[in-house]
C-alpha cells in the first residue's frame, strides 16, 4: 500500500533522513518511534504530501484513501458534534438543509425534497448516521451532545470528534499522530478495542506503551537517519533493539581487532623489501574493507536516587461527609475518604466525572461546600496540575531552578535528570519565562522530584513526555516512599504504579482494593462492551 524508497530529507540544516526505505501492506498495524526532533512528524507530512522529501520516493497505491488525525484540530466552525463526526460534504450539508426545511414547513412532497433526499441516499447518509452516533457513544460523547456546536467545545472533545470521522470513514491508511492524547481510559479501552478490528491499515505515533502493544505488528524506529523494521509489537521492539545494539557492538569490536591486526603487520614489515606485496596486498584490504560505524547506544532511562520526603502521621488526609457543587451541578454530596501513608490511588473514571475537582479538594485549592477536610499532622502537600508553572521563577534559567529546588544536587546531576525529562544540554541555560507550557510542566515536575513532599498529588503527570520520559518518571515514584495520588490515561504507568483504584462517576466514589487489572476485573468493563460506551 505505501512504499518509502531511498528516502533523503534535511530540516533545518540537520539530516533527519538518509536513504531510508519503509513499506507498509494493505491492513498491517505500525507504529513510528524514535526520540523527539528525530523526524516523525516530518515523515507524517511527507507521506500526507505536505512536505517534499529531498531525494527519493513515497509511493502509495492509487487506490488507497489516507486518513490523518493530527495533535490538534483547528478551531471548529458552525458544524455540530454529529456533522463532523458524519464528514458532512457541502453537497451533503446541503441536502440536509433543504430537508430540513421542507420538513419544517410540510413541503415533503416537493421536486426540491426528492432531490435532496435522492442525494442524501447517494451519500450513504441514513447509514452515516448511526454509524456516527455509535463511534461517538464509544468515545464518550452523551445523546444530547450530537447537536451540540463543536466549538462550545473544549479542545479535547472536538479532536474526539474529528477521530470519530476518520473511523466513520474507514481509510485505507489511518494515520494517527497521539491519538489518547484526549481520551479517558474508558474511552481509550473503546478505542483499543474497536481499532482491533478495524480493516485499514494504522501508523501511529503515540508515547502510550500499552495502547502499542495491544495494535501493533510492526515497529519502525528511526535510527540513525534510517527506517529500522521490527516484527512485534512494542515491548518486542525494546527487547530486539537491544539485542541489534549487543550484535552491532561486537561486530564493531570483531573488525576493530582485525583492523589493528592488519595495521600491525603493515607496520612491522614496511620497511622489509621481501615483504612489500604482503604489506601492500594488506594496505589494499584496508582501504577495500567496509567499515562498520562505532555504534550508539540509544537514550536510556535514568535511575536517580531522589530524596525521601519527611515521614506522615497514618492519616495523611481525610475527606469527611464532603460536598462539592459548581452551580446548580452537584458534582459529590457526603463524600468520604481516607488516604493513608503509603498509598499509591490512581482515580479513574469519565472525563468530566469529576477526579480533577477530587484531586484539587485534597489538595486545597477549592473550597468546599460542605464537610470537613483533616490532613495528617506532618502532611506537606504538593499538586502538580498540567497547567501549574506559577511556582516557576521567570528570571531563573532551567538549571537555576532544579538547583535552586534541590540545592543538595550536584550540578552535573541536575543536568543528567534535566536530561532525563527532554531538556538538552543548551535548553538548561533558557530563562524559565521564554519556555513553552509543555517545558514549564515538565520543569515543574523534576522540581518535585528533587524535593518531594510527602503527599503527592498528580494529574496526568506522563503529559509532554516521551516514552522514556515516562519511564524514567515511573521508575522515580517507584522508589518514592510518600504517599501518591494520581490521574493518567497511560496505562503503563498506571499498571507500574497504582495498589488501590479510585472509580469516579456520577458523583460517586468507589474504591477498588487492588491496582488497575484488579479494577477492570471486578468492575467488568472488560465484559460488558458498552462499557467504554455509556460512561
């Protein structure tokens, strides 16, 4: 269906690509990886035809439909919910005005309402529709949202939208830049679940490990300006890459031994007269032998012994007969809760349901409406919401500000966990004022890692991480000895990290006394296929 061949393409005075060959058959799952500015998105938009590459060729089969569902949609205009989902065409959007309007004014019987409807039914409208509505249940959109103008919207919910009309469509190619981005882990199972048995084929990027390898049969990894292919899905792609360095790594040695083997016969015996057509038949070998690259070896996750927090009290905080309301909504009434020392609680649950407004109640940041809130004698709280940077110094730069949170770290530890968290060697000098809102929240979360408090309080952590990244994160909560309680929708991290689940719905708390199997075990959403539907 698409082939990549002899690839070359350069960005921004850098080589992203290097004669590098890629191909994909009609329904095989891929996914694109590498690290960040490695050229992933530079690969989508040449494949999209929105770029040029520089030397070589993409070809797809001129049959084939793409379908693309970018990071970010642009700003919606008058359409509902329902005609994006739909793919209305003007054609279409047309014909269903007229209908309308005959309808409205009992004028069905009209040349102009045949026609329309005559058109609609050429458009497989009536078989739109409940198509729309069904993918649109699936990714959590209610009854009374179908009509709804997109852009009364938030962001998120109008990309679901645009992704239930790339599924509505059914491309030949789907190709997915981040898709649960947006997406609770409800909606995400859905998601999953329908993507198995889709009939196009995928390339996805997406930092969410689990989502990959429950899809994906084919991993593409740029390396070192080139497409390396791997069978499997992703956690087989970690295992065969690191076995591919090892091999790399000792044929590298193997030729660097026989080269100074050679080279110390040429040296030796240069100078004897009798031994001149064995030195030069040696020097010709050289010179002939294709040498083999020292390799690299790629970004790893790393391992940084964080400080500990000063040890809570057994009550770290309790909610007691608490009650919450924005406006007229009352979002929980009666709600009890305890937290003790050394939970780990992920709260899942639909979006809007209400885990974000429970997290900030814990931490203190709104008010309540009724009921009390008790936080452990020695508690000392620390919220990290996406959107949390005012605890940032504006003149500090990067560096300034984890020494400044950390002021036991040595300077070249600092840079290495900075590192770890995608700030390179020259970002570290910014000012924290010039940096993006993804750099300000990641720079927000190693300031908690260098000086974590001993009640954590997360929301969707893993956001404007890379996979490593991510890794890297886990593998620092899981030596944290405080108390955790955390929003996410990647599940790996999740499954590394959560002993208790918290499920938040309808105003409702139900505690789960096991981690995120245990919870879709005993709640039965993996049984019931409505589950991710009617959430």
């Amino acid at each position: 269906m698409l082939t990549i061949k002899k690839l070359t393409k350069a960005h921004a005075g850098r080589t992203l690509f290097q004669e590098a060959e890629m191909s994909i058959n009609w329904g095989e799952r891929c996914a694109l990886v590498g690290p960040n500015g490695a050229g992933k998105s530079t690969l989508f938009r040449m494949i999209l035809g929105e770029d040029a590459p520089d030397e070589g060729s993409i070809m797809l089969d001129e049959y084939a439909v793409v379908g693309y569902l970018p990071q970010e949609a642009g700003d919606p205009k008058e359409e509902s919910v329902l005609e994006i989902a739909m793919g209305i065409t003007p054609e279409m959007e047309e014909a269903i005005h007229v209908m309308k309007m005959a309808e409205k004014e009992g004028k069905t019987d009209s040349p102009a309402y045949g026609e329309a409807v005559d058109t609609f039914n050429a458009l497989n409208g009536y078989q739109l529709e409940p198509k729309a509505k069904k993918i649109l249940k699936g990714l959590a959109f209610r009854d009374e949202d179908f009509h709804r103008p997109a852009r009364e919207m938030s962001g998120g919910w109008v990309m679901r939208a645009h992704l239930a009309r790339l599924l509505v469509a059914e491309p030949d190619l789907l190709m997915l830049d981040e898709p649960t981005n947006h997406l609770d882990l409800l909606s995400l199972l859905w998601l999953q679940r329908y993507l198995k048995n889709y009939p196009g084929a995928i390339l996805m990027i997406s930092h969410d490990r689990d989502f990959m390898d429950e899809l994906v049969e084919t991993v593409f990894d740029i390396e070192d300006e080139k497409l390396v292919s791997y069978t499997g899905n992703y956690s087989s792609f970690l295992d065969q890459r690191e076995v591919r360095y090892e091999q790399q790594v000792a044929a590298y040695r193997n030729q660097q031994k026989e080269i100074a083997h050679i080279q110390e016969f040429i040296d030796r015996f240069r100078s004897i007269n009798s031994k001149a057509g064995q030195v030069q038949s040696r020097v010709k070998q050289l010179e002939k032998m294709n040498l083999i690259p020292k390799p690299k070896q790629g970004r790893k996750v790393f391992k940084f012994n964080f400080p500990q927090p000063q040890r809570s009290t057994q009550k770290v905080i309790e909610l007691e007969k608490v009650s919450q309301a924005y406006g007229k909504r009352k979002v929980y009434e009666n709600l009890d809760l305890l937290v003790e020392r050394g939970d780990r609680i992920v709260l899942v649950g639909p979006n809007g349901a209400g885990k974000s407004t429970l997290l900030k109640i814990l931490a203190g940041i709104i008010p309540i409406d009724g009921g009390k809130r008790t936080l452990g004698l020695t508690t000392r709280i620390g919220y990290f919401s996406q959107m949390r940077s005012e605890n940032l110094t504006p003149n500090f730069t990067v560096l300034e500000e984890i020494m400044k949170a950390g002021p036991e770290l040595r300077e070249e530890e600092a840079r290495a966990v900075l590192g770890s968290f995608l700030f390179r060697r020259t970002d570290v000098e910014k000012r924290v004022e010039v940096l993006s809102g993804g750099e300000k929240s990641r720079l927000s979360l190693v300031k908690f890692l260098v000086d974590p408090p001993n009640l954590l309080l997360m929301d969707e952590p893993t956001t404007h991480l890379d996979l490593l990244s991510v890794e890297a994160l886990s593998q620092a909560l899981k030596h944290y000895e405080g108390t955790l309680v955390f929003i996410s929708h990647d599940v790996h991290f999740i499954r590394s990290l959560a002993e208790k689940t918290l499920h938040v719905a309808h105003g409702a708390v139900t505690p789960y006394a096991g981690g995120y199997d245990y919870y879709l075990e005993k709640s039965g959403i993996l049984d019931d296929e409505k589950g991710g539907m009617d959430s």
